[in-house]
C-alpha cells in the first residue's frame, strides 16, 4: 500500500511542479481521447452506409407512414408522414406521463402522510406499500397489471359495467363522450370567472393588510365558481351531452362504438408508471414533513394560529421546499420511466417512431437519435420549468 | 483567466499543433485497418468454419429450436444448405435468433452473413437498406386468423372498430393498412414486438382477428390455447415471397447463397434427393450430372468451391421437395404445398437453370 | 382496561382515525385471506404438468418445472456446475469476509473485484483449458440478471467518481464534458439506450468486427448508471467540509493523495444510501434488456408463459419473479442502512 502512496504522492509533487502540464495534460488527453473516438465511430459510420448502400438522411420524415396506429390524440391514418407519426407518439408518451404524474402525485402524497400516522395500522399498510412496490422491477409491474390483471377482464358481450355508463372489458374501457352546444361561451366563461376571482384575491390581500379585515376568501371564491358559469350556461344556451357507447355486434365480432375508448395498455402503463413512482414521491413527503422542526409548529401555536393556518402557513411551505426538488427528479423519472411503454403495445414515441417506423425505413442512426433528443428535450423541460416553481417556493430571505 | 494567460505566452499553438497532428494520425490509422481488412464473407466463413446465420425467434416449420438448441425448419435448411457448400458439413452452422427489429442491422452490421428469417422481399428493402434477395424459398400472402365463433367467413364482413393484433415493424402493418383503408373500415391495430405476445393477446382476446403470413398463421395457432378453435379466412391480401437475404455489396457471397438455394429447389425438379443421389450418379441426364457433380462438370469453380457442392446439399439436406415435407407437411402446419409446388406441378416454384 | 385504553388511543383517537382502522380493516379482509387462499392453501405444488393443478389455486408447479430455466436460462445443463462454482466462491468469499482483519479484507476485496469477475467471466464463456464454449445467446435467468447487474456495478463505479471529480474540476474542458456527459445520460430513458447499443452502435464499428451482444448491453448500462453514480458522488464530495480540503493542502497533499486518502473515503461514507438506491435502481433495471433480445428471469418467464403446454401461468411466473426481485433488493437497502447505522456510531 505505501508503495501505491508514494508513487501517488510522487505524481502530486510533478503536478504541482509543472503547473502547465497539469492544466493542460489532462484536457489535451481527453480532447484527443473525444476527437478519436467521435472520428472513429462516425468514420465507420460513413463507410458502413457507404459501402453497403444505406440510405441516410432526415428526408423520411416527409415520406408517407403507410401504418396506422391504435390510439393517437390527432387525427392520423396511414396517408400522413413519418414525421407526423412522430408527433403522434410524442403526444403519446406526454399524455401518458401526465397521467402518470398527476397520480403519482396524489398517492405519493396520500402514502406518505399515511405513513406518518399515529395509528400503527395505517402507517403500517403505508410501510407496506411503499417497501413492497418500490422494490419490484418497473417492467415486471407493467407486465403484471396487463397480462395478468387487465386480461382477466371479461369479453366485449359480457363487459362489466360501473355506474351504468363506464363499460369494463378486455379490450379497454369505455366511458361515454362529452357532446357540447355552445362550448365556447362556456369556456370564456371559465376564463372570465377565474380572472375574477384572482383579482378579487388580490384585493382581499390588499384589504387585509391595509385593514386588518378578514373576508372569507375561499367561500366566496368557491360560490363564484358556481355561480357566474351557472349563469354562463343559463342565458347562452350552453348544453352537455353524453355519447354513450354502443355495443355492435357484427356476427361473433362484438364491439362498443363511440364513446371515448381508454385502451387497456395506457391503463396498464398509467397504473404500474404512478403506482412505482408514487412510492418514491411518498418517502419525498415523509422526509419533507419530518424535515420541519417542531419548534417552528409549537412556535406559531403560541402566537395564536390555528391548527389549519399552522399547516397552511408554517408547515405546507417549508415542507414543499424539502419536497420538491427530489420529487422533480421522479416526475423525470417517470416521463423516462414511460418509454417501456414499447413493452406493453402503447404506442408511444418509442413504440411507434424507434419501433415501427425504425423498421419501416431501417434508419436506426437518425431515429434513435432523435427518439433519444426529443427524451432530453423533455427532461430539460421539465427541470426548467420545476427550477422555475422551486424558485418562486424557495425561501427569499429578507 | 488563467486559460487566456497561458494562450498570450504563445505555448498553446504548440499544444492544438499536437493534438491535431495526433488525432489525423489516428483516423488515418483506423481509415487504413478498415479498408485493409475487407475481405468477402466467402473467404472469411471458409476461414472461421461455420456460416452466421439469423434465424427468427421461434417460428415453427420455419426456423425453430427444440429444448436442447437443434433448430430446424425451411428457412434454417437454408442456412444448412450453404454451410454445406462452402464448408462440406451441414451442422457447421452457428444460429442467432433475431427479432423483426434487430435482423437487419444484425445483417448489415456482420453479425449475421445470411439472414433467413421469414423476409419479405420488397422494392424499398432491396434499394435502400443496404440488403440484396437471394431468390425466394416461400411465397406468402397475408391472410387473416378469426374465432370460429365470430361466425365470418370473408375478410370483407370486417367492420368498424374491429381490433387487429399483428407485429410490429413488418410489411403486414403496412398491407393491413392498406387494405382497410381500401375498404374504408375504420380498425385499431395493436402492434407488439415479440411474435408470442401478439399470438397470446389474440388468445387472450384483446382482438377479434390476427393477421400475419398465412403460414406464420398455421404456424403460431400451435401456441393457441385451442387451435381448432381458430379458422383463417380464405383470402389472401398481399403477396409475401419470402427469403434469404444476404449484404449489399459482396456478390461472391451473393452467388454462393442464391446457387445454393436454386440447386436445392432444382434437384427437386429432377427427382434428385437425398436417398437416390448416390446411384443419380450414373445418370445420362446432363442436368442431373451437373446437380451430382459428375466428370467434367465444373460450375462448383465459377462460385469458388469445389464441384461437389451441390451433391453435398442434397445428400446432407436433402432436395426443397424433402425439406417441405419434413418441416411444414409432416408437422401439419402447412400440409398442402399450394403455390410452393414446382412449376412442372401446377406451383410457381421456378428456378433459374444451374449450369 | 389498559389495554383498551391503548386501542383507543392509538386506532380511535379522532374521527379520520376512527375512519383509517376500519376502511384498513376492511381492505385487510378483503384482499389478504384471498392472497393467502392462492398462494398456499389452494395452491398446487407437486405434479408435473399443467394438468396437476387445481383451479382457484396458484399452480407453482410451473414455477418447479421452469426452475432451472428461471436460474440459468437455456445454459446447457451439463455445463451448469461452472455457474454454480463460480457463485459459491462469491457467496463464501462474503461471508468470510466478515471475519477477516483489515488487511487480509482489504485483499479479498481486491481479489473479488479484478481477478474474480475476469476468472468467472472466462468460466462461464468457456473455450480454453477444455472447457467447451458456451454462447452468451444461451445464457440467460436469474444468472445473466446477476452476471449484467455485478458487472455494472463493479464497472460503474469508478466512471462515476472520475465524473464526480471531474464535474468539479477546475479545468474547463473537463468539467464540462463531466457536466455534458452526466446530463446527457440521465436525460434519456435506458430503454433508448439498450436500442443504441442493440440496433445503432454495430452501424459504428468497423465492418466485420463483431461485439457481443452482452458486452454492448453491459458497456450501455455502465456508462448509464456511471452518470447517476456520479451525482451521489459528487454530493458527497460537496457534504465533505471545506475545511478538509484546506487541511489536507496545508500538511502538503497533492490533488490525487488528498482525494484518494482523505476527501473520497469521507464522501463516500456520506452517501451510502444513494450508492446503494443506485446498485438497487440498477438492479432493478435488468430486466429492460429484452428490448435486444436478452432474457434475464424476467424474460425467461415470458417465454415460459408463452409456451403452449403452460398457457395462462402469466400471474404465478410474475408473483415468483416479484418476489425475487423484492428479496434482492430489500436486503440490499437494509444492508446499506446497516452498514449506515454502523458508521454513525464509530463515527
């Protein structure tokens, strides 16, 4: 071992002998290093297509998809580009990810406010779902709620139904579609009446401050909410339907038509995707709330706050600022987490652009760089923009 | 700050001088191992002793290995056919099962040397991947799997909103797309990676139809649950000749697969298999002489190998006559030849003369 | 009295609490003797085919017929007792480890972390000393997850603390291919990654030359989990007080001694637990190798539901393969908490 030190040491000696050399030794080295390996792989690259007569190049992306996919949230066929196709799976994976964060999110902050429960049971079961699920392979969670779990679903004929409109079977579940008259004036309405109530806040601040009067903010917030849309739909004639679904039956084929279809795969990878991350999210919230000190509760109690103000003034804030910066790195995760997607037949960006579309054209160079940029772009996105909430939540120090 | 400084003493033009010269160096090293070393797939199997060879995943009567790694079917005797040729043993053959995804690259990038794998030949696979046909060992079409119970008969009862499993990646998408469209019936495809969950999710239910190479069809109800349960409706929607493939760009190699396959479908024509060949070698007839490698026949040279190359893929895998009715007819997956018949027989088989 | 007192206190103290131990009750009875109904008591565990099983009942005779395949995969099964060697002189070597002084551990480590893995690598492959070659193809089960997992690892971990020191070094190039490099793999899914080196990176290597399968997907998910190991790391690094830094400057230590003999052996013990979250994130991302074709247990029991003699054993393989999975990595986050506890009272 002493032999390791003192080449070790000698090393150092040189170093700090030769300012240049350690400056600019290591950097050259790793120039030279990138410049090797960069010109190495991308020179076989050309030559291999080269050689073998591969077409390179982004131009498939105006190329006609000739493939259709089962779910997409903008109208595609099989008429519509590749680049088109792209979009689709995009929209894809970030509506699956939205779905997965909105959920992940509000178990994670159910378990993990569970755990710290006073009664053994309900921590315990916490305990339980945390340490059980956050220690099962994702994959092997996705896996398990659709072969498993969603297959055992019934038949199209023999579909369960909930509350007499959701229809349960095998092949997804069906729920009926919002048909709407005069949606726009509903809409504005919305608008309208949240713009006011924002205002009407503010003014309430203003006022308590200036004042010193308390008006019930939430109340009356609440009853313009229902109020002014209320009105809204009263005199503008704003109307909803529902388009339940239909089942067809077409010989021995039968099929619920219409409707809005939730196609068991987004099921399954929604499920396992918040389910595994909710987890993560929980032992966030825990540590957030442990984190606050309880002389900071017992402080405010003693100047006279309320139970609700303590948790809304002293502990929600300070623990969201220990909360949210691990829990952006599992909202990354997940979003990430969503390309198994391909596992599963999601069509993702991953199943229908360096799935089908990789194939189609055998352009495995462009598309899985791309696939791997548009991942990137999105985990930038979302770091910036939590970045941004972790600011505005930060503490701001007077 | 301290970069800057150093660069003003002006040792910094030495250093990049270094660097560049070091990295030229270095890619014209690695430029000069490339082109150096190319030699043809012919030398280097001869050299190596086995053929590379891609195989699917598991496709009954096609390519499909049993529990102890002995993989058998129409498209491995390809593959057995060659290694007889180039290396005089039929077993000297080295398989790597490939899924729809990874086949090509596995060929382009030398993983592989022929790719037998179920292959659709095409117009846009054969121009712009990189990869040349051989000749086809199958012709295909694309039919479409129902339960009995459905009670159809034609794909054209097919209504909207009818689910399709298929795999992903493979010109059934494409033709399942076109031929709906064609009929204007609005369907959901759903599309997975590996054959044996699209067969499972079918089983399962999640679709009223699969739809795939009809013989891939036969093939995988072998999976089902209950493959009497299932019916294939009779017409066929697209053509699919299926076969080897082999890398642009090395026509030796080229020849060598596309000979070994066409001898294989000729000896068939003239009635030469793997039990009469040895007294075939008295035959007066000149084609026949060619395909057992008598005196005087010489075509072995033109491809590199010796003049008993073809004698050896009958005796060792026998003649395509032979291979059909030990993979697909004996086994019952597809027990009528149908257009895989020789031309002479009413199929469209036809080759190429070998001479 | 006291003891109802308790219940009351503790599972009825307000209202919602009230509420919680009966809807858990509830939950409890409703989901708990069903499981245990079909894991054990209607359970079947002894035939030899589908056949044998009950319904209503798990059939873990799938489970005992697949088992060797679950463990090894398609390795031939003479040549299985290499496997077996190769990981009883791991499980031996760790736990005598416990038992040795310092600098006989100090060896064994050594010995478990450069001649081991090469040793057993050239086992498992065969080829040389008689020993007939086997495929990585057919290696697969629970043995390939372990094979890729430590492989990983072992490699991972020293790309990552070069990263971690390079990212807060103060040479420009370096930190800024650290930052570059780090940022670039947490920003992409593995799954992307593993089809670069299935399908893209053969595109990049010279015609002919052939990488296998194996090493590609092992070299991918080490170059991945080296830029989350480097973030723990350099969290560490940035916990170790300045003080240190300055201490070990002023006594006359270069960079590499200081690093090697003060700073690092201090960041390192401060991050236990995100070291081990990293081997355990790695562990359980093993299974995302079936996107090029490999198939660990998880891959082996796909293929072993899908065949047609053992249709619709979907739930047994996944609840055998979960539990695997859950062993693996439970005992690994309570290690690291032991080992964490540990160094919080020596120190």
């Amino acid at each position: 071992m002493s032999f390791l030190q003192n080449k070790i040491e000698k090393f150092d000696q040189y170093l700090s002998d030769h300012p240049k050399v350690k400056f600019f030794l290591p950097q050259a080295l790793l120039v030279v290093f990138l410049f090797i390996i960069i010109g190495y792989l991308s020179f076989n690259a050309s030559s291999n297509l080269a050689a073998r007569g591969i077409d390179t190049g982004f131009s498939f992306l105006n190329k006609k998809a000739s493939f259709d996919i089962q779910f997409s949230m903008i109208e595609f066929d099989s008429s519509m580009t590749y680049g088109r196709a792209y979009l689709v799976g995009l929209l894809n994976t970030i509506l699956v990810s939205v779905i997965g964060i909105i959920f992940a999110t509000i178990i994670g902050f159910f378990f993990g406010i569970l755990r710290l429960s006073t009664n053994p049971l309900a921590s315990g079961l916490a305990t339980c779902y945390i340490e059980t699920l956050r220690n099962i392979s994702l994959l092997l969670q996705i896996f398990f709620w659709y072969f498993a779990v969603l297959r055992l679903l019934p038949s199209a004929e023999n579909s369960l139904v909930l509350f007499n409109f959701v229809y349960a079977n095998i092949k997804g579940i069906y729920i009926p579609r919002f048909v709407w008259t005069n949606l726009s004036f509903f809409i504005y309405g919305i608008i309208f009446t949240i713009f006011f109530i924002i205002i009407f806040n503010k003014y309430a601040s203003i006022l308590r401050e200036k004042t010193g009067k308390h008006l019930p903010k939430f109340l009356i917030s609440i009853g313009l909410l229902i109020i002014i849309p209320s009105f809204v739909v009263l005199t503008f004639g704003v109307s909803l339907e529902f388009s339940h679904p239909k089942l067809e039956v077409n010989m021995g084929i039968s099929n619920y038509i219409g409707g809005v279809s939730i196609i068991p795969e987004l099921i399954a990878l929604a499920f396992a995707l918040s389910l595994y991350t909710s987890t993560f999210i929980a032992e966030n919230v825990r540590a957030g709330i442990l984190g606050i000190d309880k002389g900071q509760k017992e402080a405010a109690a003693s100047i006279g706050l309320t139970k609700t103000q303590i948790l809304k003034l002293i502990v929600i804030p300070q623990a969201l600022r220990i909360i949210i910066p691990p829990t952006t790195n599992q909202y990354l995760n997940l979003t990430k987490n969503s390309s198994l997607a391909a596992a599963i037949a999601y069509p993702d960006i991953v199943l229908v652009f360096a799935g089908t579309a990789l194939m189609q054209t055998g352009r495995a160079i462009e598309i899985v760089t791309i696939t791997m940029l548009t991942y990137l772009t999105l985990s930038i996105l979302i770091s910036i923009f939590m970045n941004w909430y972790n600011k505005k939540v930060a503490l701001t120090e007077k | 700050m301290k970069f800057l400084i150093i660069i003003k003493r002006g040792k910094m033009k030495n250093i990049i001088k270094a660097i560049c010269s070091f990295s030229i160096l270095a890619l014209v090293l690695t430029a000069c191992g490339d082109s150096s070393k190319k030699a043809s797939t012919l030398d280097a199997t001869k050299k190596q002793g086995f053929v590379k060879c891609g195989v699917s995943q598991g496709v009954p009567g096609f390519s499909n290995a049993d529990a102890s790694g002995n993989w058998t079917g129409i498209d491995v005797d390809v593959c057995r056919a060659v290694a007889a040729a180039v290396l005089g043993d039929a077993s000297k053959v080295k398989y790597t099962g490939l899924s729809a995804k990874e086949r090509f690259t596995a060929l382009q990038a030398g993983e592989i040397d022929i790719l037998s794998r179920n292959t659709t030949w095409t117009l846009e696979r054969d121009a712009s991947i990189g990869l040349t046909f051989v000749g086809v060992n199958f012709y295909d079409g694309q039919g479409f799997m129902v339960r009995k119970t459905s009670g159809l008969k034609s794909v054209n009862e097919f209504k909207n909103g009818v689910k399709v499993c298929t795999n992903l990646g493979t010109t059934t998408e494409l033709n399942m797309a076109d031929f709906f469209k064609s009929k204007s019936v609005k369907y959901e495809p759903v599309v997975f990676e590996k054959a044996d969950e699209v067969v499972q999710a079918y089983d399962a239910g999640r679709c009223d139809t699969y739809t795939t190479d009809k013989s891939a069809l036969a093939a995988q109800s072998t999976k089902m649950k209950d493959p009497t349960e299932h019916v294939v409706l009779p017409e066929t929607i697209s053509k699919e000749p299926l076969g080897p493939v082999v890398r642009q760009g090395d026509s030796k190699w080229e020849d060598v697969v596309r000979w070994s396959l066409n001898v294989f479908i000729e000896a068939e024509e003239y009635g030469v298999n793997s039990g009469n060949i040895d007294s075939m070698k008295d035959s007066k007839n000149p084609a026949i002489q060619r395909i057992v490698g008598a005196e005087g026949t010489k075509n072995g040279e033109a491809l590199g190998l010796d003049n008993q190359w073809s004698y050896r893929i009958i005796k060792q895998v026998g003649n395509y006559g032979e291979s059909y009715k030990r993979n697909l007819a004996d086994t019952n997956i597809m027990p009528e030849r149908g257009p895989n018949q020789l031309w002479t027989k009413g199929g469209i088989l036809y080759v190429p003369p070998v001479r | 009295m006291r003891s109802l007192n308790f219940i009351k206190t503790r599972f009825f103290s307000s209202p919602i609490d009230a509420f919680l131990t009966l809807s858990i009750s509830y939950l409890i009875y409703l989901t708990i003797p069903p499981f245990i109904n079909w894991v054990l008591i209607d359970a079947t565990f002894y035939g030899e085919t589908k056949k044998d099983c009950i319904d209503g009942g798990a059939c873990w005779v799938f489970i005992k017929i697949w088992f060797t395949k679950l463990l090894y995969g398609l390795y031939p099964s003479e040549e299985i007792w290499r496997i077996n060697f190769a990981f009883a002189i791991l499980i031996i070597s760790i736990v005598i480890y416990k038992y040795l002084n310092q600098k006989l551990k100090k060896y064994l480590f050594l010995f478990l972390v450069i001649p081991f893995p090469i040793f057993s690598l050239v086992l498992f492959s065969g080829g040389v000393f008689g020993l007939s070659p086997v495929d990585t193809r057919e290696w697969g089960g629970l043995f390939l997850t372990l094979v890729i997992s430590i492989f990983a690892i072992i490699f991972c971990f020293p790309i990552g603390i070069l990263l971690a020191m390079g990212r807060r070094s103060n040479l420009p190039v370096i930190k800024y291919f650290s930052i570059g490099f780090i940022e670039f793999w947490r920003g992409v899914p593995l799954i992307t990654v593993l089809f670069m080196a299935g399908v893209m990176f053969p595109l990049l290597l010279p015609s002919g030359t052939n990488l296998d399968k194996l090493v590609r997907v092992i070299i991918a998910i080490t170059l991945f989990e080296a830029a989350y190991m480097a973030e723990v790391v350099r969290g560490g690094l940035q916990a170790v007080g300045r003080g240190q830094y300055d201490a070990s400057k002023a006594i006359g230590m270069g960079y590499w001694k200081s690093h090697i003999f003060i700073i690092l052996p201090q960041a390192l013990k401060l991050v236990i637990p995100g070291i081990a979250n990293t081997f355990i994130a790695l562990f359980k991302d093993t299974p995302l190798v079936f996107v090029v074709g490999l198939l660990e247990i998880l891959g082996m029991v796909n293929l072993a539901k899908t065949n047609p003699y053992w249709l619709g054993m979907a739930t047994e393989g996944y609840v055998f393969v979960a539990f695997v999975y859950w062993i693996f990595c439970f005992a690994m986050s309570r290690y690291s908490l032991s080992i964490e506890k540990k160094l919080k009272i020596t120190n």
